[in-house]
C-alpha cells in the first residue's frame, strides 16, 4: 500500500470512496482542460474514471491533511514518447480551490524524492500544453530541465491540435538542484 506523508498533504492509494472529492474538481471546467481531458459532467463518468485509477494504480490521491479530502491527483505514467524503461512520466492535476499555494510543488517534489531514492527509475519526463502556464511554472519550479516543443503532436478531446513542452529530470540533475536548493 502506497503512502507518502508530505508536510500539508499525504499521498495515497485511490479508494472509491473518494468518489465526491474528485468528482469536485474533474466537474470544474477550469481543472480537465488544462490538462487536455473534458470535465466531467455525471457523476458515473467519475466513478469509471476512479475504478479504472484504483485498477492502474499508476494514479495517487493527494489527501489535504486539514480536512482528510482528496483534492487532486499525481501519477507515474508509461512515456510513449521514450522507449526507456527506467522512465516514467509524471501527470498531475489540483482542485481548483488549492491553486496558488505551493501545494502542487510540494506534491511534486515529495513524489520526485521518494521515486528516485526508492526506485530503478533514472528519468522523469513531464510535459504541459502552451496555454497552462501555471503547470509551466510548478514545473520549472521542481527543477526539471526544458527539453524542446514537439509541435502540433497531441489531439485534445475537443479537436485541437496542440503542441507539448517537454521537460525532464534525471536522478543526478535533482540530487544535485536539492544540494543547490536545500
């Protein structure tokens, strides 16, 4: 059973009784476009969502440790664009009610610590579309390393084509941005 204790958050393992946290911030119209998906407009949508999540287990509730509620997601994700095994690319998404307040960093940077001291994982790709500058800026903000722009490279599910901005960060580049940052 996975568990990561933060300082303002835990990550856990999704249960379906999270059900209503995170069908709170994937119905906020503000929340799944940012990171391509549509909001999600029934509840049962949700639930097959989560089942799928709670199935994968790729996928990790970030759990507001004030009032113990679900209030985003981070996960570790085969990167189709890299034929690495020892590559994961990292997927995040935050209620809109916590933006603004260093919590998706902390998320962020306790997931990055605990994969690189704890698993055979050597690289973390992570990538954001043009238009979500607040995902540019957590980002950049943890460290990882702007590789390039693939151009007009994912279809979202309203149609548009948009490009990705490609970061990453290897075990060696944060060992050494934490000696730097710490």
């Amino acid at each position: 059973m996975f568990y990561l204790n933060l300082n303002r958050v835990f990550l856990r393992e999704f249960m379906i009784s999270d059900l209503f946290d995170v069908y709170e911030y994937c119905s906020n119209p503000n929340v799944g476009p940012n990171a391509g998906w549509k909001e999600h407009k029934t509840i049962e949508e949700t639930r097959r969502i989560l089942i799928s999540m709670i199935n994968e287990k790729e996928n990790f509730a970030i759990v507001n440790k004030a009032n113990n509620k679900v209030i985003g997601s981070i996960g570790l994700y085969r990167d189709f664009k890299r034929e690495n095994p020892y590559c994961k690319m990292v997927g995040y998404v935050l209620n809109e009610s916590y933006w603004g307040k260093g919590i998706m960093s902390e998320v962020l940077l306790g997931l990055i610590n605990y994969v690189f001291k704890n698993t055979s994982i050597m690289l973390l790709s992570i990538y954001h579309f043009p238009f979500n500058i607040r995902s540019k800026r957590v980002i950049e903000k943890c460290g990882f390393i702007y590789e390039g722009t693939i151009r007009k490279c994912t279809t979202l599910y309203n149609g548009a084509i948009v490009d990705n901005v490609c970061y990453s960060l290897s075990k060696e580049e944060f060992n050494l941005w934490q000696d730097i940052h710490h």
